[in-house]
C-alpha cells in the first residue's frame, strides 16, 4: 500500500481568499492525481499533476481556479483560488501503486474545506 | 466520455442476507475499481479487476467483471454490520489506468 498525507486536514475559509492544499507521498510515484468530493456526492478527478511540466486538467476545471505545483516525485500542492461556498468539498490525493495485479490506486486521507 | 452507474445508490439489508450491487459502464474501460468509505473517511481500496471474467474474494466480498456486458458485480454474503459503509465503483478513461470515473456510490447499512 501507499502512505500518503495531507494537509490541512480541515479548513474553515472565507470566500474570495484560497486554500492550498499539500500532498506527500512515502516514495516516489511518477503520476499524482487531484479528486473533489462534493457533500454527498461522488469522486470527480479534478487534474493529473505531472512533475516537470503543468498538470493536465480535466473537463470542468481550470488551471486560474485550481492551480498545481509538483515539484518532485513525493509531492504536489492544489490551491483552490477565489473560494466560494460551492469549492466546500473533500479534496483528496490520490497515487497508483503496484503492479500486476496487485496495481492500484491509494487514495490520502482527505481535506475537508468549508467556505463561509 | 466514460459513464458509470452503480445501483442500487441505497442499500439497508439484514445480517446474515445475501445482495449484490451493480456497476454498469458506458465504453471500454481496461479496469474496474472497487472501494470502500466509512463516514468522514478517505477511500479504501477493496478489489481491482483487471480482465473480462475476473473475479476476486476478500471476505465476504467478492467482485467479478464482464467486460461484454460492461458490468462488475460486487456480492456481498451474509452481511454483518461491520459492513456497512458507501461502496464505489470506478472505471478508467483518457487512455490512463489511473484516471477513474466513479460511480455515485452506494449507502450500504446492515442492521441487526
């Protein structure tokens, strides 16, 4: 398995101010993949974080909102810019692990943002 | 764009019953994903399918894939309340096998 981190693992934030939110990994993974989970909702991939280039960002989610850094294989933050109440979600961190069959996907602990 | 429908979303069962959720998808995807989320918890993985034809046990559980039909089952065998939590289904799309689409889950109680 992996053992992965975040952090905050909560927040209370003011809207129009931003939360970044910090991912570590045990050992190094060449992909790392950012989810939102809205209140009762599903998981929705948010962006893939590439180290040494700008992460790839999927149907719905841009780059100005959800900024990414990646700056080594272990790591990678999410900022979610300009908050409103509707960014109040699970944002999670997720890595592939394994081969084979035993090839996976973990997922981190989770950051529970609340926006006033 | 890959879509994934899992039902039922609610499940309240007895101990000791058997039932099955269901996972259908809408286009290829060369895996499925099977978790597991207790109330305020991250995901925890449970299976993953790899093949058409795959089946896997752990426990209680057990998933198997039908990649003609584009389904996966998860079964569930003699409930017991430790059980109880949101399952998801998850497969993958964009040519990655690591970028999942989710299913909406489903609420699984057990009652005594």
């Amino acid at each position: 398995s992996a053992v992965i981190s975040q952090k905050p693992s909560r927040d209370i934030c003011q809207r129009g101010t931003s939360l970044t939110i910090q991912c570590q990994v045990d050992s190094q993974v060449t992909m790392m993949f950012w989810y939102r989970q809205q209140p009762g909702q599903s998981l929705t991939l948010i962006a893939t974080a590439n180290q040494g280039s700008e992460a790839t960002y999927e149907s719905g989610f841009v780059i100005d909102k959800f900024p990414i850094s990646r700056p080594n294989l272990t790591f990678s933050t999410l900022t979610v810019s300009n908050l409103s109440p509707e960014d109040s979600s699970i944002y999670l961190c997720s890595v592939p692990r394994g081969s084979g069959t035993t090839d996976t996907q973990y997922f981190g602990p989770g950051t529970r943002l609340t926006v006033l | 764009e890959l879509k994934v429908e899992q039902n039922p979303l609610f499940l309240s069962m007895q101990e000791g019953k058997n039932y099955t959720i269901y996972c259908n998808y809408s286009t290829t995807s060369d895996r499925l994903y099977w978790y597991r989320q207790d109330p305020g918890k991250s995901l925890e993985s449970l299976f993953v399918l790899l093949s058409n034809g795959a089946v896997k046990q752990e426990g209680r559980l057990m998933a198997s894939l039908d990649t003609k039909a584009r389904l996966s089952t998860l079964h569930i065998t003699a409930a017991v309340h430790d059980l109880s939590a949101t399952y998801f289904c998850a497969g993958v799309s964009g040519g990655s096998n690591y970028k999942l689409t989710f299913g909406k889950g489903t609420l699984l109680t057990v009652n005594p």
